[in-house]
C-alpha cells in the first residue's frame, strides 16, 4: 500500500466494529490497545500507553474479553500519529495498515460489513 498524504486520509471514512475489538503485538503479545475505529487503509487506537510515531506492528486483533484469545484477524501496520488523551499516559494513536494477506483482508470486511 502506497503511504497517504493527510487530505487522502481524511478522505477516506472509517467505522465503528459491531464488537468491540483489541490490538495486541504479534511478537511479544502486548497489548497497544483498543479499537475506536477502522477501514481498509487505517485506524484509530486508544492506548494505555505512548506508542511511537513511525513505529512498525505486526498487530494481532481479538475481540475485548475473549478468553480464548482467539486470533480474528492479523496486519503489518505503521503508527503515523499520536496524541495524548485526558487519563494519564493514555494516547490517541493513529496507524497505516501496511501489509494484510487477502484472507485477513476478507475477514476485515466479516467484521465490518459497511466495508463491503
């Protein structure tokens, strides 16, 4: 995926998941944080701590209080932007979907059909 400027970004419209969903680091399995929203180029993380910007994830998503842990969907995604919320240490983090297989690309449009 070619990078997008800021008027590109804005352009493109992102949405609410019908569950509410969580961002985990596929290599170490720490939580960066949960979802607020999502399209097929980026989206919107609140997260209990800093991330950096221009930082690279390899991002595992679950659904929030799933017990099994189960893997919903998985993506290579770049941080491009991070502001701090109220609560202390909690950021705003805005990140670039960079690398998603076809099959995870399907499996994002499942969880949000208005992609479709």
């Amino acid at each position: 995926m070619k990078a997008l400027t800021i008027d590109e970004r804005r352009l493109n419209q992102r949405h609410a998941t019908e569950q509410e969903l969580e961002a985990y680091d596929m290599h170490t399995a720490r939580f960066i944080g949960r979802f607020v929203d999502i399209s097929e180029e980026g989206f919107l993380l609140f997260c209990p701590q800093l991330v950096d910007i221009d930082s690279v994830w390899q991002v595992r998503v679950l659904a929030a209080n799933d017990q099994r842990l189960q893997t919903l969907l998985s993506f290579g995604a770049e941080c491009l932007w991070v502001r701090t919320a109220d609560a202390k240490d909690h950021c705003w983090a805005g990140f670039q979907i960079i690398d998603i297989t076809a099959e995870d690309t399907r499996k994002l449009h499942e969880l949000i059909p208005q992609l479709t």
